[in-house]
C-alpha cells in the first residue's frame, strides 16, 4: 500500500475460545465489507495463537463510521459472546511507510 499523506492503522489484537463455529465466514464477510467501505485502504491479517488483523483508513471518521456500520456491530457483539477470549484494539495515525521485497 502506497499512500503519500497520513492516514490511519486499526490494531485489532486477539485470542480465541475454544469454539469458533461460524467465525470465519463472519471475518470473511466483514473483509469483503470493510472494502466497500468509504476510506478504506487495505488490511493485512495473522493468526496463530494470537490473531492480528490491521485495518487502514484515510480518516478517524471512515473508522468510525466502519466501527458503527450495522453488519459490523453484529459481528462485534457475535465475537464478545462467542468467539473471544481477549481483544485490544489500538488506532494509530502512520506517519511515515517503508517496505523491503527481495524480489525486485
């Protein structure tokens, strides 16, 4: 992801329950909805023990609009009551972006 101005990172941190029937087709449905989303950029995910999932956006009002959008509170009350252990989200302004790829 290339952008030359500020924009904003979503950390959402995570460990799952035991049972997690029914999460990833959510998490499936909320990529392919946080696309169509005004402002967004992009998102980057990891999960081994501890999930990873960064969202990008132009402004702190895209984020909240995505935070409020109704599908999305669905699927954030779904994962309170079912889904996770532990979550910690953190909002974070990027300044400034480099990248490494061997294969230039």
């Amino acid at each position: 992801m290339k952008n030359l101005k500020p924009y904003y990172a979503v950390i959402f941190t995570s460990t799952q329950n035991e049972n997690i029937e029914g999460y990833v087709e959510m998490a499936e449905k909320m990529e392919i909805l946080a696309k169509q989303q005004e402002g967004f950029l992009g998102i980057d995910s990891a999960r081994d023990n501890v999930g990873i999932t960064v969202s990008y956006w132009e402004t702190i009002e895209a984020i909240k609009n995505w935070k409020q959008q109704t599908d999305h509170l669905t699927a954030q009350l779904k994962g309170r009551q079912d889904w996770y252990n532990w979550y910690h989200v953190r909002i974070c302004k990027v300044e400034r972006e480099y990248a490494f790829n061997s294969s230039f």
